[in-house]
C-alpha cells in the first residue's frame, strides 16, 4: 500500500518478483510522462518484460507517494513570493478540487487534493505549505479570487499559525504563471481517463507532482540534467547510478 512503512528503508523491494530497477523505471516513467498503465506494458514488452498493467498500478500505487516522501531533505529553498491556486480534477465522475503553489521562480511548493472547496480547505493548504522545509516565510501570496483564501490566511495569522507579515494580493492576472502551471498535471490526469478513487488519485498525484519538481530543477546539484535526474530517483531508493 501507498502508506506503507517499510521494516528496513534500504530493501524497499523486499518480497517484490521484478528488480528494483525495473519497478522504479516504469514508475518514473508513468509520474513523468502522459502514458497509461497499458502504454507501460507494451514498452515493457518489447524490452522483453512480461507485465500486466494492473502489477504496474500496484507499484506506481506504492512508489509513488515514497518518491514524494524521500525527495524533501535535498530541495532547494523556494523564494518568498508565492503564488497559489486550485484546479478541477475528476474522480469516478465527481469533480474535485486540487490546490496547487509555486513560488515566482515557478518552482513548485506543495500540492493538495481536497473533496472541497471551502475556507477550512484553504486553511489546511496554507499549514501543509508553510511546514514544508524547503520553503521560507512569504512575504506576499499572490491567489485569484476565491474567497475563502483571505480569511484562511487572516485566521492562521491571528493564531500565529502564519507569519503577520504576509500580505494577500487577491489579483486574478498575477496568477497567470499559476493557471499555466497545471497543464502537465491535467494533461497527464485527462489522457489517462482521470481516477478511480480519491485513494488512488492522491498517490498518483504526489508520485506526479514529486516528479515535476525533480523535472523543473529544484533537487540540489542535479538540475535539469535528465540523466542526473534519473540517477538521483534510483538513489533514493539505494541503487548505483
């Protein structure tokens, strides 16, 4: 399962019939790219691998979420401009709401699937991103006009939860770099006929947000070198480059 905790973090693919190597490049492919799981075991067969597309959904479904977990300690410190905004995605049928930030650099900040869209939230949002450790305190947040995100922000910061500081600017156009940004996210999320389950979407989205990150460059001494970037995800998991 995606939240599984592993008895010993260095033999994450304990008990597993395929070799680290083949199960984290099929998983960084699908979080990378708009393919399917049924795309996946094609390409796996015609390097001679025998898979069934419901296997690859199992170790996406588990892997994912641990890239995500395993990335934080090397990202690189955001800045202190911020833009934040939610997006639409549909499970089994039923819109749901995705927040998403990134700093003015484009530099992902963190990500949440929500079932709604509502003060309560926007304030949950809002905690998520300022405990993360690779982003420092805003000194603005730039949102559309949702209204839920000033008072959100305005209660977080009566209970100290927020830096006073931080001022809302609620203009709509300034979040033009935010609303371009969740293209590859919905892209990828629509060509694959969306999602079966809240479950499923979340770790999937985390496997795919994690893996946009490494994409943009924001993992110390890797950059946006691909091969650097395929090297650093096997490391996570204790494998030679």
């Amino acid at each position: 399962m995606a939240n599984k905790k592993y008895k010993d973090v260095s033999k994450p693919f304990k008990w597993k019939h395929a070799i680290g190597d083949v199960i984290i490049w099929l998983v960084s492919w699908y979080t990378r790219y708009a393919l399917s799981y049924r795309d996946l075991k094609e390409i796996a067969l015609e390097r001679g691998l025998k898979l069934d597309h419901t296997t690859i959904y199992r170790w996406v479904q588990e892997y994912a979420p641990e890239i995500n977990k395993r990335i934080k300690p090397y990202l690189k410190y955001t800045n202190d401009s911020w833009k934040v905004d939610e997006t639409y995605l549909k499970i089994k049928g039923i819109w749901y709401y995705l927040y998403r930030a990134i700093d003015k650099e484009g530099n992902t900040l963190d990500w949440m699937l929500s079932k709604t869209r509502n003060k309560q939230a926007a304030k949950r949002f809002f905690k998520k991103l300022l405990s993360n450790g690779h982003t420092i305190s805003p000194r603005v947040i730039n949102v559309d006009k949702n209204p839920t995100f000033p008072p959100a922000l305005s209660e977080l910061q009566v209970s100290n939860e927020a830096p006073k500081k931080t001022k809302l600017r609620s203009v709509k156009y300034l979040n033009n770099k935010m609303e371009n940004d969740h293209k590859s996210t919905k892209s990828k999320s629509r060509y694959r006929q969306w999602y079966q389950s809240f479950r499923t979407a979340r770790n999937t989205l985390d496997g795919m947000e994690a893996m946009r990150m490494i994409q943009k460059g924001q993992v110390r001494f890797v950059g946006k070198d691909i091969v650097k970037q395929n090297s650093f995800v096997r490391s996570l998991f204790g494998m030679a480059a």
